[in-house]
C-alpha cells in the first residue's frame, strides 16, 4: 500500500472514529454508532474521492484562545515575555492588548 493510500485509509478510519464517540456520548447504541460512523465515511469518501483536500488548522478558534490567554497573562509591562511564549512579536502582543482595550472602551460607553 502506497503512503498516500495508507494516509488516506487512515483519514477516513480517524473520521469514522470520531463520529462513533460522538454518536456513543450522544447515547446511541455503540453497535449502531460504529455502523453510522463507517457508513458516514464511505459517503465522504464517495463524494469527495479525487480531491486533494487540505484540512486548516482551526485558526479562528485557536486565534481567540491564544489572544484569550496573553490577555489573562498580561500584568502591565510584561510584553517582550509575552511575546516570547507565545512565538510572536512584541508589535503583535500590542496589537492584541490595543484591540481589548477598544473592546472594553466600546463596553463601558454603552453602560453608561
């Protein structure tokens, strides 16, 4: 079996997986889930055989959450450090911090 084919193989049995533990925390019969599960692969598989697909990481998510955490870790002159966790230029912590602080600034006038 070719590398690619093994990949491929191995993207839709992950797939199939995943769907069987949603199914089964969804209380569906583990039997019955593991069922659907193949059967939803083999119609991915179907329907989108010969396409070269890239899956992205979930940016928008991972974004928030990075943004999230260097918020909650900031205490007021720790910028260089924040940037160095986190793999980013100090420029960019700025611009994340600014961009809170906007938010917060549009909040608090609608409060009052």
């Amino acid at each position: 079996m070719s590398k690619m084919k093994a990949l491929r193989s191995e993207f839709l049995s992950d797939l199939a997986s995943h769907v069987a533990d949603e199914l089964i925390s969804c209380g569906v019969d583990p039997d019955t889930a593991n069922e659907k599960a193949l059967a939803s692969a083999d119609a991915f598989a179907e329907r989108w055989q010969g396409l070269h697909l890239y899956v992205a990481k979930n940016i928008k998510k991972t974004t928030q959450e990075t943004h999230k955490q260097i918020r909650d870790e900031f205490t007021g002159n720790n910028h260089k450090q924040l940037a160095i966790t986190h793999k980013m230029h100090v420029r960019t912590i700025y611009k994340i911090l600014k961009q809170q602080e906007k938010s917060y600034d549009i909040k608090s006038n609608y409060k009052l």
